[in-house]
C-alpha cells in the first residue's frame, strides 16, 4: 500500500488556508493590543477569548473553542501555523474539507477539556490542541493503509513533540494529550468504529451520531472540569 503524502502542496486545503487566516488576523490583533513578539505584553483578546476555567464556569463556554485561534506571541503563531499547513493540508487533501473539521474541531474540544482538568486556574490559548489531534488523525490513516505508525516519520514527529511538551515549561500538557484524544476518536468513528477507511467511510447515522456524541462529550468535560 502507498504512503500517505505529507508534503505541502499549492492548494486543495481550503479549510485549512481559513483557519491559519483567522489565527493570522487574531494574532495582528494582539501585536497590535500590545503582545510581545515571544509572548509578554497584554493581549485584551487573549483575556477575552482564551480559555480560562472560572469563566467557562461562569458560563462563558465560547473559550473552549476561541482559545485555539489566539497565540501567545508571533513565535507561538508561526510554529503552530507551519505545522498545521502540514499536517492539516496533508489531511484535508487526502480526506476532505469535513472530515478535515470534524477531526480539528474534536481535538480542539478535546485539548480544552485536558487543559482544564490539569491546569484550570491557568490562561491558556494556541492551536496546538488541534494539531495534536491532527497527528493521531494522520497516524490512524497510516495504520489503515498498513504502515508501522510508529516506524513512520509522522510517528517519530509525535513523540518528538509529546517529549518536549513534558519538557519545555508553559506548555499545556493537558491540552496535547487532550488534543490527542479527541482526534484519535473523531478518527476512528468516521472509520466507521475502525470497520472501514476514515478518508472514504459513509456518512451514515451511526458515524454522524458518534461524532456528535464525541464532541459533546468533550464539550461536557471542558465544562465539568472548569
């Protein structure tokens, strides 16, 4: 069987080009509200709609999603954006524009709801949720195309990462492993509960409820653990 293809392409990636343009845009916000180039500085927008646990429990649940398109300094911005163009191109090209969202939006559901459990006192923004869910997403794709996931240079590129995020201080270990979770999931339900291939699976009730049913539980968490 063939490898999947992981190097950028030109275009095809259309839901992925609009979510680094929202990131982008927010981020030209807070430059201009006064963040620093590598963090530091005051970011209103970061205040309003990062994720931060006693106002998601005071019923501000936007933040479970806004938080992944605010960054905390340029650096931040363009380290996730790069490899979400990689990984998130790669995906959406090889298995649509949908599954593509449905896969980021479990991992960033996902990634809040593991932020808030270890750390819910904490101020806490960027995409990396998302891409971390992207990563298991990719790995369950290889896996259904017979390569060994972590033979593979995507297997190693996670490990890499889950090894610096235990080490590097600020990071939000919750919100990887969290991410992670929400990705392997939504991945494994449009495969049809690991029955069929998740790029070509059929939209039936079952994949279409168990997504639903992902999602929210993920949601539910985020807000429990608030």
């Amino acid at each position: 069987m063939g490898r999947l293809n992981l190097a950028p392409a030109a275009g095809g990636a259309p839901l992925t080009v609009a979510i680094i343009a929202v990131c982008v845009l927010v981020t030209i916000v807070e430059l201009a509200q006064g963040l620093g180039l590598n963090g530091g500085g005051n970011s209103q927008i970061a205040v309003d709609l990062g994720l931060f646990g006693p106002f998601v429990a005071d019923g501000q649940w936007y933040r479970i999603i806004t938080a992944a398109f605010v960054h905390a300094g340029l650096i931040h911005l363009i380290f996730n954006m790069i490899v979400l163009w990689w990984l998130g191109g790669a995906l959406e090209r090889y298995a649509g524009s949908t599954r593509l969202g449905m896969v980021f939006l479990s991992s960033v559901v996902w990634g809040s709801a593991g932020a808030l459990l270890m750390a819910p006192d904490a101020l806490t923004v960027g995409a990396s949720g998302g891409i971390y869910g992207l990563m298991a997403a990719l790995l369950v794709l290889e896996r259904q195309q017979g390569m060994a996931l972590l033979g593979s240079g995507l297997g190693v590129f996670l490990l890499l990462n889950l090894g610096l995020t235990f080490v590097i201080p600020g990071i939000s270990i919750g919100g990887h492993l969290g991410g992670i979770v929400g990705g392997f999931l939504a991945a494994i339900v449009l495969s049809g509960y690991g029955r069929g291939h998740m790029a070509y699976g059929r939209w039936s009730p079952a994949v279409i409820g168990g997504l639903v049913a992902v999602i929210a539980g993920g949601f539910a968490l985020a807000v429990i653990w608030a």
